[in-house]
C-alpha cells in the first residue's frame, strides 16, 4: 500500500490570496531517509519559495493542511493535520517487521514469523542491540528528499 498526501497551505501574502501545495510519496521519503522534512518546506520547494523570502515567513505562520491521502498515513490525519511523529513511528515499526519477516524466511525458513514469538523477540532484540552500538545518523538536510 502506497502512503501518499497532497498538502496545501493557504496565506495571504502582499494582498493576495497564495495556496500552494505538493503531492508527495511518503514511503519514498521514508525508503530514503526514515523522516519526513517539515511540509512547510516541501511545499516551498516544489513551488519555488525561497526559505529565506518574507514570503516563506509568512507562510510558516499557517497550517499545512491535508487534503488527499493514500494509506494508513490516513489514520494519522485528524482534521486535515498529519501526526508526523505517529506516522514514522509506523511506517519504521512496518518496515521492521518486514525486515525481520524477510530474515525468519531466509535464514530459519518460517513464513510466519509471528508464530514464533521467541524467535522473533531475538531477531528483534538482535537488531535493537545493533541499532544502539553507537551508529547515529544526522538528519537530512530538505535538498536530499527532493
């Protein structure tokens, strides 16, 4: 399943109306770099906004509303505002299970995983050890999600 949105935020900026937006694919976003930038800034990216215009400044004081989505990213929109936390948060958990699924059927071949929770609490705690061994990762600068 595709997690998709389509994101509009409305301004008024020199006396006119201005509601610029983007289509986005958040699992690509996701595949690249497990975050999603702020959607201010994908916004201003798509439609040429300088991030150090007036304009931008003003357009940060509004809302980034959601108007279209695809996928369980649609559980977490409420009232046309998405929970960026609580979507990564899934999609990584999702993408974990996937990985530690691919694994079991490689290496033990189990098809389900879930069958065989002891199993399961090692590959995951395995993976949790290796995660924490100090590798950090810095988070992305905007032009490397475009």
């Amino acid at each position: 399943m595709k997690n998709r949105i389509a994101i509009r935020v409305e301004f008024h900026f020199k006396g006119k109306r201005h509601a610029p937006g983007a289509e986005i694919n958040l699992d690509d976003i996701m595949e690249r770099h497990s975050t999603l930038p702020p959607l201010h800034d994908i916004i201003a990216e798509k439609n040429g906004i300088d991030s150090y215009s007036h304009e931008y400044d003003v357009m940060l004081m509004e809302d980034v509303r959601i108007s279209h989505a695809e996928g369980f990213v649609s559980e977490h929109i409420l009232d046309g505002v998405l929970d960026i936390q609580g979507f990564e948060r899934q999609w990584l958990e999702m993408k974990l299970e996937r990985v530690l699924q691919a694994i079991a059927d490689k290496h033990l071949h189990l098809e389900n995983l879930d069958q065989h929770a002891g199993i399961r609490a090692a590959l995951l705690e395995a993976y949790r050890r290796g995660e924490s061994s100090g590798r950090t990762r810095p988070r992305p600068a905007l032009n490397d999600f475009m």
